[in-house]
C-alpha cells in the first residue's frame, strides 16, 4: 500500500512539474472614469441571421442606419429619443446587389458596400440621401466587406476582402477602392489599390514582411491578402488596413494610391508572464494560465488616432482561419499531429489540460516532416496599440480582458453568444474581441472593444497609447436566458458607434452597439463621473 501511495505522489508531483502555475496576474482595477448604462434597443427577432451588423449616424435627423444581412436591408432607426429606438424605414438592398456589407455616413451622403453575387465579381458603393432614397452607384473591388469615409468626407474607401468560394475553385483578389467624392458623387473616381506588386515575381516581393502568412492552397500573394478593416489617419492622408488571416497590415498613400508598407502584427507568447490564457474547456473551471502555445493576433476591428504628432492604431485581436469545403487549417490538440518531442506533449492533450484546443495547422512545422514542432492559435484574445507608420507595438492587454471576465461573471467566463456555459470559448478564441471604436470625451480618448462571443463591451482609456487604464466592463445580457430568445439580450456585437455629447438627441455621449447574433442594436447612455 506504501509502494503504491508513493508511486501516486511521485506521479502527481511529475504532473504537477509539467502543468502550468495559474497566473498569478489579477483582473486590473477598474478607473470608473465613465458609466454606461443601456437607454433603448431595436429588437428584430432574427437570432444569428445577422439582422443588424454596422452602424452609421446622421445627426440633423437622429438616424442611426444598420445593415441588416437577414433581411438585405438596411435599416433606418430614429433615436430621437433614444430611450426608444424605432425602425422608421427599411430600404431593400437586393436593388443594388446580392447583400449590403457596411454602411457609413458623412455629412447628408449614406454609402453601403454591396457585395456581388458572383465570388469574382466586383462589387459597388451605393450612395444614398439621409432619406435612404438613391443618389448614384461606383464598381468598386470584389467582395466589399466595410466602407467608410476619410475625416475631410471627400474619399470613401472600401475593403474589398476577395474571399475564396466554399470549394476554393475561385480565389479572388484582395484590394481597397478609394473613391473619390470631392468633387460630388455623381463625378466620383475610383482607384483600386492591389496587391499583385508583392507576388513571388512581383517588383516589390522583397517588402513583404517575414511574418506575412500566404498559405491558401496555390494562392498569390494578392490572392491571401484579404483586407477586412480600414482606419483613415485624422488628416485623412493614410489608411491602414487589416489583412486579417495573413496576420499584417497594409499602410496605404490614399493620394498617391498606392501602398506604403505592410508591416507584420507578430506573435503573441503566452508562455510568457502577463500572457496567459485558459486554452481549456473540457476542465470546467476557470484556468488562466501560461501554456507552450503563440498566438496570431489577427485583428478584425482597426481605429486610429494622433497623440503628439505620431499616428497610433488600436487593434481588437479576434482572430481568424481559413475554413472552407476542399481546405481547412483548423486543427485540435490531441487529434492534429504533433511532434513526439514535444515538451511535455501526453499532459497537454489531456482534458485537465489543454486537449481539444483550436490550432493551426498551417504553421508551426519547422523541420518540414509533417507534424507541427511548435503550437499556433488563432487571435491575441487582447487589444493592442501600435505606431501606425513603424509598425511597432507599444500595447498589448495580455491577459487582461479575460481577467476581468473571470472577476465580473465567474459562473459565464468565456461563454459564447449562443451558449451560456462557462469555459465555453477557452479552446477557441476565448471572448474574441471584434470591434473597436475611439472616442475623445473630456481631455481623454477612450477604446470601446466588443467582445463578440462574451458579448460585452470593454472600455479602456487610451490616452497615453503606452498605458492604456482599465474603465469598465458592461453587458446586456442574460445568463438566465436561452439565447435565442429576446430576454437574452445582446449577443455578438459587431459594428459599434460613438456619437457625441454635441451631435447626441439627448445632450450625452451615446454608444450605438449592432449585435448581430440577437439581432439587436442598443443604444448606451455614457455618462462621466
């Protein structure tokens, strides 16, 4: 019996050498420099349709204006009391095209990026009075995924994402159309920026950065740069561009149309203190903690703003992975095949561990055999801040969103938008921070981060881009709720919007959030304390 006890500590002393220590790193304290509290929703009953997706403001009518992708419209929501949001007009998109993808505003010009029926054809920019009533259409690059205006309103500029078809047989080009409007949409040019420069046998292949993922089954460079975000610099000069699945970003000359540089997001290490993660759902329990695994931060969402004369960007690092009927990259810890010599390997793909994790298995194989020598996951599960023309990060929240996740909703941690369990997420892509929107209010800027699987919004002072300060952390949601139902509240947000005290219906900030799981759009009172 002693033989035997002391064979069970001396295993669980191994297990315990070889398993992470839980971080030891707590949820910051929240600065409380701002409240925000919901005031009014728009309730369309479509749940996971995406029945309301991006937002868009005009001020002289107190419209908000939100693509609706289940009913391919776009909706027209009067706030003029914004306690009591209400859908006044819906305008029938398939007019234009074979969906409406994004929709912005400047001054009493609506543009909506409407995407093609055909996976290789190009696709438009309708531009619409505030009424919603037809001014003029522009072709612009394929599969417009998100529109918006520069800050002087005279360009538009679309991400044209260029995504293969389900069996990869078509693999369009990625690009940004700038249009310019300067001289009144009805005279509107369009340039398109590509990315063909940057091919194998392309003048500029050397600039592509060592961290750029071209992987996509005999896919170009142009063909694997996907654009999916775009934020225009306050002088309205420079775009920055998210290429989200090959992980880099594009710095774009909207003058010059041209591209400037494409500069790598890197990797993240969460072996690393400040880093650590719960890579686990099959435990239960809430475990962040270190693991031998890197992740792409991905961004989706991009904002930018100037502090003392240097552009910044703000990144929500979701993440994302090519998934299509002839390929995939996704893979699962324990099922994808992995090096034998792996530190450690028969303790992680355990369930106490980090077995079923999402990984890539499109990276990591350094000796070329066919088994990966190292473990990549998809997104940051963070945000980050990077000089927007160096390229150099100078932020990231480590793992502080799931921190306060963990602190704020113990018994939901890392619960999807359509399931409330807890450590639901963990094994892929934890909260997945989507959306991000700044927002000057008093002498400060601030980050609004939502969170597309938690469901909540984040909201970091982001004055300083070295040190942003925690704020606070909200959800309207109901964990007493089934999703699927309207007492659940708002699940996946996705396009979300600042508008100001002084452009605000009722005198205060307001934040308009589209949350495209519940199919909701809620409009949030900010108030200072």
């Amino acid at each position: 019996m002693r033989i035997r006890l002391a064979i069970f500590v001396l295993a669980l002393l191994m297990m315990m050498a070889v398993l992470p220590t839980l971080a030891q790193d707590a949820a910051p304290e929240a600065s409380g420099a701002l409240t925000l509290e919901p005031l009014g929703t728009v309730t369309t009953g479509a749940f996971d349709e995406g029945a309301q997706e991006i937002v868009a403001y005009h001020a002289p009518s107190q419209t908000v204006y939100a693509v609706n992708a289940q009913a391919v419209t776009l909706d027209l929501i009067s706030i003029a009391d914004p306690a009591a949001p209400t859908v006044t007009t819906q305008v029938d998109m398939t007019q234009y095209g074979d969906s409406a993808n994004s929709v912005a505003v400047y001054g009493d010009l609506v543009a909506v990026a409407i995407q093609a029926e055909a996976a290789d054809a190009n696709g438009s920019v309708v531009f619409l009075n505030p009424a919603g009533e037809f001014i003029s259409t522009v072709e612009v690059g394929v599969l417009p995924d998100m529109v918006t205006f520069s800050p002087d309103g005279t360009k538009v500029l679309t991400a044209n994402e260029g995504e293969p078809n389900d069996d990869y047989s078509v693999d369009a080009e990625g690009s940004v159309s700038i249009i310019d409007v300067s001289g009144g949409v009805e005279a509107a040019t369009v340039t398109t920026v590509g990315f063909t420069d940057f091919n194998t046998d392309g003048a500029r292949a050397a600039e592509l950065p060592e961290g750029a993922r071209i992987f996509g089954p005999n896919a170009t460079v142009a063909q694997d740069l996907e654009p999916e975000y775009i934020a225009v610099s306050p002088d309205s000069s420079t775009a920055y561009v998210t290429l989200q699945e090959a992980n880099v970003y594009a710095v774009i000359d909207i003058n010059a149309g041209s591209v400037t540089a494409i500069y790598s997001f890197g990797v993240k290490d969460h072996s690393l203190p400040g880093n650590a993660l719960d890579a686990g759902n099959d435990d239960g329990v809430i475990n962040i903690a270190n693991w031998p695994v890197f992740g792409l931060y991905q961004p989706d969402g991009i904002a930018a703003y100037e502090v003392d004369g240097t552009i910044y960007v703000v990144t929500a690092n979701e993440g994302d992975t090519r998934d299509y009927e002839t390929y995939s990259e996704e893979g699962e810890l324990g099922e994808s095949a992995v090096d034998e010599a792996f530190p450690d390997l028969e303790t992680l793909v355990t369930e106490g561990a980090i077995g079923g994790l999402e990984i890539l298995e499109s990276i990591g194989d350094t000796d070329g055999d066919g088994d990966l020598d190292q473990l990549y996951i998809p997104g940051g599960r963070s945000f980050s801040i990077y000089n927007a023309n160096t390229g150099e990060q100078v932020f990231d929240s480590g793992d502080q969103l799931e921190q306060i996740i963990a602190a704020a909703f113990p018994e939901n941690f890392n619960a999807s938008h359509d399931d409330n369990g807890l450590d639901d997420r963990s094994d892929n892509k934890g909260p997945e921070p989507e959306g991000v929107t700044l927002a000057v209010i008093g002498e400060s800027t601030y980050a609004f981060i939502g969170l597309e699987r938690q469901s909540g919004i984040m909201v970091y002072d982001v004055t300083d881009p070295t040190a942003p300060v925690f704020v606070t952390y909200v959800e309207n949601r109901s964990y007493d709720a089934d999703p699927g139902t309207p007492e659940a509240g708002d699940l996946g947000p996705e396009g979300l919007l600042f508008i100001s005290a002084e452009e605000s219906p009722n005198g205060q900030p307001l934040l308009v959030v589209a949350n495209e799981v519940s199919g909701t759009t809620t409009i949030w009172q900010i108030t200072v304390n």
